[in-house]
C-alpha cells in the first residue's frame, strides 16, 4: 500500500485493519472506496459500518466475510509498505460458505484490472496430483 494512501496512515497508525470480502452487488461501493480518499467517501457508499469481534476498526455488515487483523509486521518494499497481518477473528454470511469453504455461485467479487472485476464461475478446479 502506498504511504500516501489514507488508510496506510490508519494501518501504520492503530496497527489493525479488518479486510472485507464484497459480493457482486457492491462493486459500486467497491470501486469508490478504492477511488476515493478519506472517511467522506462514507457518504456516497451504501454500506453499513458494524463492530468488530477483535478490533476496533469496523466491519462492513453488507460484506460476504470480514478478516479482522492485527499487525504484526511491516516491510517497504519500493514505493509501497506490505502489511503483514494476524487473523484474530472474522465473521462471514453463513449462506455463502459451506464446511468453511466458500460457495462458488455466491458471487463473491474480485478485481481484475483497473476498473474491472469479476466474480468466480461455478467451475471447480483441483490439481492431478
């Protein structure tokens, strides 16, 4: 994460950070929140902020999971600092994972390329060997 970024200075600042997982209908809110900085950008996403188990930085209820972290160190590598985070907790949407595996159809949200995403097909591939 660049230095610059306002939540690197939270990260670097309160030594946590909570790592949603979105689901295809929040691809707006995705996009704004990777788009635009500080807590304003709040306003123009339709997300609600709840408490989270481990740490004080919130969850996003609407999210399909919600990865609580604590810091446990950090490394600048060139322009950008890499966050290496404990999972102290997390909470995720019982209808979007099976035996603690997430369901594929569950339209679960990744980003591809600038201002693209995707969501993952229902194909299902494990390795021969």
């Amino acid at each position: 994460m660049p230095p610059k970024r306002y939540s690197h200075r939270l990260i670097s600042r309160y030594g946590e950070y909570v790592v949603s997982v979105p689901h295809k209908g929040m691809v707006d809110d995705v996009w704004i929140a990777g788009s635009l900085s500080g807590p304003s950008k709040l306003k123009h996403m339709n997300i609600t902020l709840v408490p989270s188990k481990r740490v004080k930085t919130p969850s996003i209820k609407e999210a399909l999971a919600n990865i609580e972290c604590k810091v446990i160190d950090s490394r600048d590598y060139g322009d950008h600092t890499f966050f290496i985070g404990e999972v102290v907790a997390y909470t995720y949407n019982r209808d979007t994972y099976r035996n603690h595996e997430p369901i594929p159809t569950a339209e679960f949200l990744a980003h591809i390329a600038w201002n693209k995403f995707i969501t993952f097909s229902g194909e299902v591939l494990m390795p021969r060997k």
